[in-house]
C-alpha cells in the first residue's frame, strides 16, 4: 500500500460512462488509457484520507475513509509519492489546491481534448502565463497548475490547462521529474 504524504498526486481509474469516455479519448491519441482520474493527498485526520480534485461538479475536497479508499485500494492506481518534494512545495502545492476550491469545471478544456482527438484544427490558444490562478479546472490540470506554481516538476501539455490524466500517467510511471533534475 502506496503511503501518501501531502500534496502527492494519485492517478486513478473511476467507473462511470464520463470515465470510461476519458480513457477511450486517451486510447484514440495514443496515449495512456488505464486510468481517468488525478487527485492530490492533502491530509489524513480522524480514520479519513482527504483529497482535493477537479470533478464535473466543480473543485472540491474528497473525503474516504482510510479502511475503505477505492483510491488507495485499487490495484489499477499510480502515485508519484517517490517523487521527491520539500515540505515547503508539498505545503505551497496544497495551498495552491485549496484555492481552487469552489472553482467551476473547465468544460472549455474538455472540449479541446475533444477537438484534438478528432484532430480538428487548432483553435485553443495557450491560456495563461502561469501566474494567475485558473477560473476554471479540471482534475489533471489543477495538479499541473498548483506543481508548477510549487516549482515542482510537471506534464509540459499546453500551458497546463490541457493536461490530461493520461500525461500525469505517463509522468508518473516514466518517473519524469527525474529527467526534469
């Protein structure tokens, strides 16, 4: 069993139509489709895992308990845990996170998944510099913003707003931010 410490990422498959469309999105562009799902560890209290993610339903914490986390229970789940972080990054990237809350989803930046898959042209421009906090997120692109904002190695897609679970997937299991050293 992966031990999580704050601001850690998990990269999870969750059931569901939406998520089976994520992982069929990332199979048709080649990338990684074994899993739909980026969440951040941001604390354990009281017998309960708390969670921050980017869900249809807007930016929010995600509570389970230690004893029954389908997260941490489920044989198909990543984590860059060995991923090393200061406790000042894992502190700013948390912080980072829990600005988000409240936030809506970012159905512009599924829609641009959308329109890569099918290879339509180009028409998303790169949205932010990176210093402003998003209005809008999604669950892989939250984790890239609050990384990058915690000058903590990340998927390079698209400024961050495109990047997708599949990046995050990869990132992990190539061990990346070893390459980023």
């Amino acid at each position: 069993m992966l031990q999580l410490q704050p601001g850690d990422l998990v990269v999870v498959r969750t059931p569901g139509v939406f998520a089976w469309m994520i992982r069929a999105a990332e199979m048709l562009q080649g990338k990684p489709d074994l899993r739909n799902h980026v969440a951040m560890f941001h604390h354990a209290a009281d017998g309960v895992n708390w969670y921050l993610e980017g869900r249809p339903g807007g930016f929010g914490w995600q509570p389970f308990r230690d004893d029954a986390d389908p997260y941490m229970d489920s044989s198909w789940t990543v984590s860059n845990a060995a991923q090393p972080k200061t406790e000042a990054q894992r502190a700013l990237a948390c912080s980072f996170m829990r600005e988000l809350l409240g936030a809506p989803y970012d159905w512009h930046a599924i829609e641009g998944d959308l329109a890569e898959v099918l290879r339509l042209p180009e028409v998303w421009a790169k949205w932010n510099d990176g210093t402003r906090m998003p209005g809008h997120v999604v669950c892989s692109s939250s984790a890239a913003w609050a990384y990058h904002s915690a000058a903590l190695a990340a998927p390079e897609v698209g400024g961050g707003r495109f990047t997708e679970p599949a990046d995050w997937d990869r990132f992990i299991m190539l061990r990346a931010w070893e390459l980023a050293a």
